[in-house]
C-alpha cells in the first residue's frame, strides 16, 4: 500500500471514503475516485421506474462507502460508484413512521395528525387515506404502484397501503416484529398480502427480498413504483440462522400480559452485538444485491432510479462516527442518513454531492421524475432535486426543519439550529464541527435569534402535539 500523508487521510475520513481505510485497498487504489457531481445534459426519455430501498435504522456510517471499518457492504458500495453518493442527507425526522409519513406525503410530519406519533404505536393512529401520497399521486400519472416491507403508518382496518395509493402490499404494518415468527409490537402476527394474513416463517429479509425480485422481473407494461421497506437493521438482533434465539423473544411475546411487555421483548435489550449487528447490516447489503441483480437481468436497470437511504438514524451498535446522538434524538446521528441515488440513463457513477437534502425533497424530484403533479391543496414540504441533478441547476438556500416533542432543530447551510431536551439553544458549524460539540449560540446571538425566528414560523403552521 503506498504512504499516505496525513492530510490525505484527515480528507479522506472526513469527505465519508469510498472504502474504509481499514478495508482491502488493492480494488480501491486502482478504482477512480469520487468527483463532485455534475449533471449529464441530456435529452429526455421514458419516464422511469422507480425503487425507493429503505434500511431501517441503518446509521450514518454503517455502510463501508460511508467509513465503516468493520462492516462489508459490497453491493451497497457498488451501487454508489454507479451513481451518487450523499453526504447530507437527512430523514424526516428522529424516528419510524414520522420520516415514512414525510416521504409518502412530501411534507412535514407534523402536518397530519398520524404523524404526530412517534412512532405509531396503536390502532387508533395511521395516514389518512384521503390524503395524496407519492404513491397515489403517481398512480393517477399511470404508474403501478407497490409497496413491500414495513409499512408503519397505521393499522388494519383503517389504514393500509391500498388505501394510500399502492396497488399492492406485501409486508408488515406495525414497526418491529420478530424476524421468524413475524409476531409484532401488538403482540399478533404480522405479515400481510394485501389486507389477508400470508403465512411465512422463514426470516424475515430473506422473504421480502423474494417478493421484491419477483416484482421487478415481472413483464411490466407501464412505469412503475415499488416502495421496498426492509426491517433490517432494526431489532430484535437476529440474523439469519438465529430461529433459537427469535423463539426465544417469541416466547416472551407469547407471554406478554401487557403491551409493555411485548415491547420489552421486541426492543431485545439483553441481546444482540456489535457483531451481530455487522452480521445484520450485511445481510441487508446482500439482499439489496439480489434486487439490483434481478433488476438488471430483467433489462430495467438503465431506466429504473434507484435511491437507497435509512428511515432515521442508528442507535445501540450503529457505526455513527464522527457524528453524536442517534435515533430519536435531533442531532446529526438522529437524522443525518447514507443515501445514494443511481440512474443510469441521465446520471454518470462515481459522483459525491454534499448538498444538504432531506426526505420531503425525495418526494418532490419522484413526482417530477414521473411526470405527476403535487395536489394543489397539499402542498409540498419538500424541494425537487430533479433540476440539480438533469440540468445543472443550483439549489435553492433553504432551510430544512425537524421537530420532534423533546427536540427541534434547523438547518441553513452549514449552520444548524439545535434545541435540546432540556430547553437548551445551540449553534453549530457543521461545515467545521459535524460532531456539534464547540456551541456557538454565545458568539452568534443575532444568527440564533434569526434561525429560532424561522423554526418557529413553520412551527406555527403545524398541528399541536396531543397533551
């Protein structure tokens, strides 16, 4: 391996490598490197496919394109190199369901009571199947529209993915179950086609990931959208060939004498392992490789955008560094997410785009991408990324917000409003300090006062937390 100075290698952990250090670097030496992204011009074609793959609670540098040093991502890694790989890229918000209503919706959680949750954890909340999704929007564009995985915004009878747009379900509506069994967070079984119960013990990525390449190798007679939700890496912490311990917490689950204590024994607190977890994240990796496999055998692959990210930030054995804070929480390991766009039509690989974008801007470039048009009566959240990456086009300053109960914050540029738990103001640099430990809120009040006037004001435009 050849000397690396010191400053090659501060740029190279700071700019996210596309191979971790630790990783072999023979196929990473003779690789070229990521370049600043650039669009292609070019003329405009069929409206494409679209995949949208979400790992869940996958965190920021648990890919090993994103650092991690113990974690193989092989598939993941390569999708990067065909496309674009970002490093500022955000969730919705802090947790499950609330970053799903943002990305089905385009918009803020909080504009929708069911977003409010966090996460939904009953019957009585869910997505009004009145209101336009991605899904919806583009199936009246004449897309066919599916969705495979976790669902988590409501429950049977009330809400569904068929009641939202999908013309198709296969998967789980709660937000956790064990992976064998496929009980869930209310205790019953959990894993549905449509709205009838389908009956399949084997784990559980393994069965979605079926399902997912039988969708995608079909003759398709239109563009189509498939929302591919995988449950991994979230706990329990089992990975394939862990039937004992998942019947185990079955057990448990079986047990349970309240809602409680079927969540103790889902959220597996006396489990799991950073190499359990590694074990986890890799099983992902390679079920996202059968998807993309199958996708190119069926001769999509140069017309199908797929975009791959996180729900939300990681937590107990995720890999987050250099950031702080994880799931639930508003600093930049909470929400900050891997995210990678590939087109092959209309985007050129190996490209690396640090532009600040979050999950309601995804819905907006979808949309374009498909030719649908926001409902006027609901309007977006998000910016449209499509002129950035088709035509050249800067992105608009903005600000990206996020409020959760315990939480806000604010982004504007490289400056990061942050309130805590506690009732505490923050300023932060992230273009100098992605950790957020030097507070600049004393050296800043006039830019503090202006970016909590500017959180507040969309604030004021949401619905009220339930006391």
């Amino acid at each position: 391996m050849p000397e690396i100075s010191r400053r090659a290698f501060g740029g190279l952990v700071g700019g996210g490598a596309v191979t971790a250090v630790a990783a072999a670097t023979t196929a990473a030496e003779a690789a070229p490197a990521e370049r600043p992204f650039k669009s292609r011009p070019a003329a405009s074609g069929r409206r494409p496919n679209l995949l949208v793959i979400l790992g869940d609670d996958l965190g920021w540098a648990d890919l090993s394109s994103y650092g991690a040093p113990h974690i193989r991502t092989p598939n993941l890694d390569r999708l990067a190199r065909q496309g674009v790989r970002f490093t500022n890229a955000y969730s919705g918000s802090a947790t499950c369901s609330p970053t799903r209503f943002s990305l089905y919706t385009g918009r803020y959680p909080g504009r929708t009571p069911g977003g409010l949750a966090e996460p939904i954890a009953s019957r009585t909340q869910g997505l009004d199947p009145n209101h336009p999704t991605l899904a919806s929007l583009l199936k009246k564009a004449g897309y066919a529209t599916a969705l495979i995985g976790k669902w988590h915004c409501g429950w049977l009878p009330d809400y569904s993915p068929t009641k939202s747009g999908w013309d198709e379900f296969f998967g789980n509506f709660g937000g956790v179950l064990e992976y064998f069994s496929k009980l869930g967070q209310l205790g019953s079984y959990d894993l549905y086609e449509g709205d009838a119960e389908y009956k399949d013990l084997r784990y559980y990525t393994t069965v979605l990931t079926e399902r997912a390449v039988e969708y995608v190798g079909r003759d398709h007679d239109r563009p189509w959208l498939l929302n591919l939700n995988f449950t991994t890496p979230h706990w329990p912490w089992l990975a394939e060939g862990d039937e004992e311990t998942g019947a185990e917490i079955e057990a448990k689950i079986r047990a349970a004498k309240s809602q409680a204590e079927v969540s103790r024994a889902l959220n597996h607190y006396d489990g799991g392992s950073v190499e359990k977890y590694a074990q986890m994240v890799e099983s992902l990796d390679a079920a996202v490789g059968e998807v993309l496999d199958a996708l190119r055998h069926s001769g999509q692959e140069d017309n199908t955008v797929v975009l791959f990210a996180s729900d939300n930030g990681g937590e107990r054995y995720s890999y987050n560094w250099p950031l702080s804070g994880e799931k639930f929480v508003l600093l930049e390991g909470g929400i900050r997410v891997p995210s990678i766009l590939r087109w092959p039509a209309r985007i050129d690989g190996r490209q690396v785009s640090h532009e600040p974008v979050f999950s309601p801007d995804w819905t907006a470039t979808l949309l374009e991408l498909g030719g649908a048009r926001p409902d006027p009566a609901y309007p977006l959240d998000g910016t449209s990324l499509a002129g950035y990456l088709l035509r050249g086009k800067e992105l608009p300053e903005r600000d990206l917000f996020w409020r959760v109960r315990a939480n806000r914050a604010l982004r504007r540029g490289d400056w990061k409003y942050y309130r805590d738990e506690k009732g505490t103001d923050h300023l932060y640099d992230l273009g100098a300090d992605q950790r957020e430990r030097a507070n600049l809120a004393p050296d800043e009040p006039e830019l503090l006062a202006e970016l909590r006037a500017s959180w507040e004001r969309i604030a004021s435009g949401l619905l009220p937390y339930p006391s």
